[in-house]
C-alpha cells in the first residue's frame, strides 16, 4: 500500500510540476501582454512602462522563476485586467461555479441513470444504439465546440437564451447544458 501511495504521489507531483509549466509558458504563446492589455492607440512610452512595471521586459526564466515563488509563497499575482489580487477574483466567482456544477452533474446524472436504464432494459435494441451513438458522439466532441455552437445557434441566432449572465433562469440555460 506504502508503494503504491508513493507512486500515485511521484505521478501526482510530476503531473502538477508538468501543468505549472505549461501554464506559463502557453500564456506566454498567445501573445505580448502590453499588445493584449493596452489599447492599440497606446505610446511606444506607455508600453515600455507597462512592460516594465509588470515585468515583462525581463528574460522569461527570471519571470518563470517569479511564478514559481509566487505560486510557492501562494500569491497569485494581481489581475492586469481588473487591478486586484488574482485570487479575490476567484473567490468571488467560486460559489457561481459551485452552483454551476451542482445543477450541471444533477441534471448529467438524472440523465445518465435514465438513459442507462433505458438502454439496458433492451440490450442492442433501438433506444441502446441511439443512446450509444449519441454518448459516443457527445464524447468525441470537445466541450468548448458544443459551447461555441450552443451560443451561436440558440443565444445569437435564435436569441432564445441571453449569452451569459447569472441572474434569472435565462442565464443559465446555456452554462448547465
């Protein structure tokens, strides 16, 4: 069992120092921050400040190894966008999220179990086929594309579901989905 904790530990750290990575450096692929958070209007003089302030004019190890600490000492560093501590911002958007995925895995569960029943009730009948193909494809499918496709074809085509907001019923139908 003492083997087997410290594989799935050795697996685990490898995998998060694997994420750590990633993260930084992809966030670094899509493009340079003072183009993505300064207006296109802005002085070669702002960005240079901007740049600096933030430290994007240093070499990226020297900025890796200020995520690291930074990550170590837990700060999350601040928010270029909204100027605030990068955590406060998700603290304030954690329990949306919990209610999000409540209702989601409620409402996938429900499903599930139904569908399964169903399914099983008449193996390799009709319902079992449609139900397998459906679920393979809803597998196949990245999320992200079946979430652009839901906006675009029920919220801006259709205009049946605002597309995004939490207040009122509405608000949440494409999320959940």
């Amino acid at each position: 069992m003492g083997e087997y904790l410290g594989r799935r530990t050795l697996h685990s750290a490898v995998s998060l120092i694997g994420l750590i990575v990633l993260v930084f450096f992809l966030a670094r692929l899509t493009g340079n921050p003072t183009d993505l958070y300064l207006p296109i209007d802005a002085s070669l003089q702002e960005r240079q400040n901007f740049a600096e302030v933030h430290g994007f004019n240093d070499p990226l190890i020297v900025q890796f190894g200020r995520f690291l600490s930074g990550l170590g000492s837990l700060d999350f560093g601040e928010s270029l966008r909204y100027h605030r501590p990068a955590l406060d911002l998700v603290l304030i958007a954690f329990p949306t999220t919990l209610k999000l995925a409540f209702f989601s895995m409620t409402i996938a569960l429900s499903i599930a179990i139904v569908t399964g029943a169903l399914a099983a009730w008449r193996i390799q009948g009709v319902f079992d086929r449609i139900a397998s193909i459906v679920s393979l494809a809803g597998a196949s499918i990245p999320n992200f594309w079946i979430a652009i496709v839901g906006v675009l074809v029920f919220a801006v085509t259709l205009r049946w579901v605002p597309t995004s907001g939490t207040g009122t019923v509405l608000q949440w139908i494409l999320p959940v989905a």
